[in-house]
C-alpha cells in the first residue's frame, strides 16, 4: 500500500509542476461506459472464430472448461483492469507503474491492440473490395480465365457459384421492394 501511495504522490507533483493538471474525459453515463466496454469485449473473433474453434476443440467438452476459466480468471482481471483505471485515473501504460515489475504489461497490451487494430482493417478493407468487385456484371471469380486461377480450376464449378450468387441477388432485391417471391 505505501508503494501506491508514493507511487499517487508521485504523479500528483508531477501534475502540478507542470502549467495545470490535464482534464481526462470522462463518460457521460454510466449506459456509455457499460456499451464501450461490450463494444471492445464483443469483437469480430467473437462472432466469427470462436464458433468454429469451439466445434473444433470438442464443442459442449470445451465449452464448460472455457466458461470456468472466463469466470474464475477473465472476468475478475477485467474487473481489475476497470477499478485500477478509474481510481488512477491513469491509462494502460501509465497504471503499472504502480509495480515497477509489471510495466511491461502496459506496453504488451498496447502493442497487442495495434496488431488487432492492423488486423481488422485489413479483414474489413478485404471484404469492402468483394462488396465493390460483386457490382460488376460478370464478376471476376465466375470463369476460370484469370490469372490466379490454378490447374484444378472447373469452369463448371464457376458457373455454378456465379448462378447462385446472382440468383440470391435477385431474391434479396425482390425482399428490398417488398414483393412476394413465387
């Protein structure tokens, strides 16, 4: 506990030797701060990767060990991440000052959220260029007669997939007018 407590001191001097302390932002309610941390909590791996690892890794069997170790060890770190946060008032470098040891924690986290950060941009800048490419009248992955194409490639396999997506084209427009498909 002294060690907090030099540690708070210390911060204190060096906020008032310089012009005024810095005004941190704060939430505007408690409903903001509670949607931001679901909002980071509920990520796109998520909803797309665990599923599948979930079947992959035995399904029910890995789910009960996953569920235990969320409640015995996630939850109450995340619970102490919030509570470091909002009684220093510090960010996730700057908190683990508190133990010199653990500093490298802050940097790791922060180094982690810039690989994630890099990741999902490329995943959503990936799947914007297959929603603008899918806007041409004969798309590019409907034929074999591209550049990337391999040996095993079957114009009839293409046909088909080309079909598909053109007949779900035509059934999602007739779903956005409204008019009832026979």
């Amino acid at each position: 506990m002294e060690r907090v407590q030099r540690y708070l001191n210390k911060r204190q001097e060096k906020k008032t030797q310089q012009k005024g302390p810095k005004q941190r932002a704060q939430w505007a309610s408690q409903r903001e701060f509670m949607l931001t941390c679901i909002g980071y909590a509920v990520g796109l791996g998520n909803v797309w990767r665990f599923p599948y690892l979930c079947y992959k890794s035995g399904g029910g069997a890995f789910l009960i060990p996953y569920l235990v170790m969320m409640c015995l060890i996630g939850f109450p770190l995340l619970y102490m991440e919030y509570c470091f946060g909002q009684y220093f008032g510090v960010g996730s470098i700057s908190i683990w000052g508190v133990c010199p040891m653990l500093k490298g924690i802050g940097i790791g986290y922060c180094v982690v959220n810039a690989l994630v950060s890099i990741y999902y941009n490329v995943i959503i800048a990936l799947s914007l260029y297959y929603l603008f490419a899918s806007f041409q009248a004969v798309l590019p992955w409907s034929n074999c007669n591209n550049e990337w194409n391999t040996d095993n490639c079957d114009e009839r396999v293409a046909g088909i997939v080309s079909l598909l997506v053109s007949a779900l084209s035509l059934v999602s427009i007739q779903l956005l007018k409204g008019s009832a498909i026979v």
